[in-house]
C-alpha cells in the first residue's frame, strides 16, 4: 500500500486554493468540500491522508464533491503528469485506493477518484465503475 501513498505523493501539486469552498488543512494535504454537510467525511479523508502517509512534502489539494449518489474525489495533477504514463499498475493502486477509501472513509455514500488539473477541471478517470 506505500506504492500507492507513493504515487499520490508524486500525482499531487500546488494549486489555488480561493474559490473552491471550505477547506481543511492537516500537514501539507488541503482538504476542499463545497456542503457544510461534506465537512465530517473531509475531516475522515485528512486522517486517512495522515494516517497512511499519502501526505507528502509537496503541497496537495483535494476537493470533495457530492453528485448524485457518488462523492467525486477530486485530485490535482503535477503540470507535468502525462495521462499516456499512466501504467496498468497504477491504475490497479487508483483501484485499491478508491475500493479502501470507500471502506473507511465514503461509508454513506462511495467515491470515484477524478484526476484534475490545477483548477479541479476533470482530467480523467482511472477506475471505471
């Protein structure tokens, strides 16, 4: 599992953090949700953030959003990330990621891991449903 910790480390960059509603900050993880409602299961993903060491020494920021049935779990890209090197096995540790966090963490309602670009603009998505 620190392979995966590892690769989000890696996936994650500074962004702007105005404009995409309240936040919470643990370690070097920002931690954006747009529903007051969504503030208790951002609260959980900062610990689990912390807990499993995905928190790396860069910046990074994720924003939570509720559509639907589905939470989106938003995470920014590095400027220099290329979708074409997105590999068969890191797309099996976005699996693990996504199917772990929605145990632990999305227990309401799961998740889907977006990747986005500086401004949360959907990039793609590595799990299909």
């Amino acid at each position: 599992m620190k392979k995966t910790f590892f690769l989000f480390f890696l996936l994650l960059i500074v962004s702007c953090s105005k404009g995409f509603g309240d936040k919470i900050e643990n370690g070097n993880t920002t931690i954006f949700y747009t529903n007051k409602n969504e503030k208790v299961v951002a609260e959980k993903l900062a610990k689990y953030w912390i807990k499993n060491q995905i928190d790396g020494k860069e910046k990074q920021f994720i924003r939570i959003l509720k559509f639907k049935e589905v939470y989106h779990l938003q995470l920014i890209l590095r400027e220099e990330f290329k979708l074409s090197a997105l590999s068969f096995e890191e797309i099996k540790l976005f699996t693990e990621l996504q199917s772990e966090l929605n145990k632990l963490v999305f227990t309401s309602l799961p998740c889907k891991i977006i990747l986005c670009d500086g401004h949360f603009k959907e990039i793609y998505t590595p799990v299909s449903e």
